[in-house]
C-alpha cells in the first residue's frame, strides 16, 4: 500500500500541518515506509492468536485504605518555619 502527494497534502490539511516541498517528499516517504509495514504485519497469520487485553498477567495487590494518624499536631508544627499555636503561618496571598 502506499499512498501519494495529493492525500499527502489532504492529511497535511486536516492535521493544520504546513509542509513545505523538502519536507513533503520526506514526510511521503516515511508515510509510505509506515504503510508498507502494516502491510506486512496484515500479512501474518492470526488466527490463533487471543486478543491481548491486558500487558501482563499479574494482579495489583493494594493494603486496604484505613484513615489513620501518621504524624501527630505536634510534630507536624515542629519544624514549621513560622507558626501560631496550633496553624502554620505563611504569606498573605489574597488582597
């Protein structure tokens, strides 16, 4: 399969690409390359082969999600560089 300047062009139009003729002939060839291999991978005999669903078969094992304290009130203001009793403190954003 291959293809030629003018759908070139056409596809170029529809992507809002701009291509001037240097680039056009590369793009071509390289788009005639692409088609050429998906003729080739047509060509295989797939028959028994199961369609592939997922990359592998391992299964993601999660912990549970239990809501819990790691860090305590106390700890966590400790090393705050600025702080009022139980908040932090930090630069007005706002007006």
């Amino acid at each position: 399969m291959s293809t030629d300047l003018a759908t070139l062009r056409q596809l170029a139009h529809l992507s809002r690409l701009e291509l001037d003729e240097t680039k056009e002939e590369q793009m071509l060839g390289d788009l005639n390359k692409i088609l050429n291999w998906v003729d080739q991978l047509r060509q295989l005999d797939t028959t028994d082969v199961e369609p592939l669903v997922h990359l592998s078969h391992e299964i993601n094992v999660l912990r549970p999600d239990e809501a819990h304290n790691s860090v305590s009130h106390q700890d966590g203001l400790r090393n705050a560089p600025r702080k009022d009793s139980d908040y932090f403190r930090v630069p007005k954003v706002l007006e």
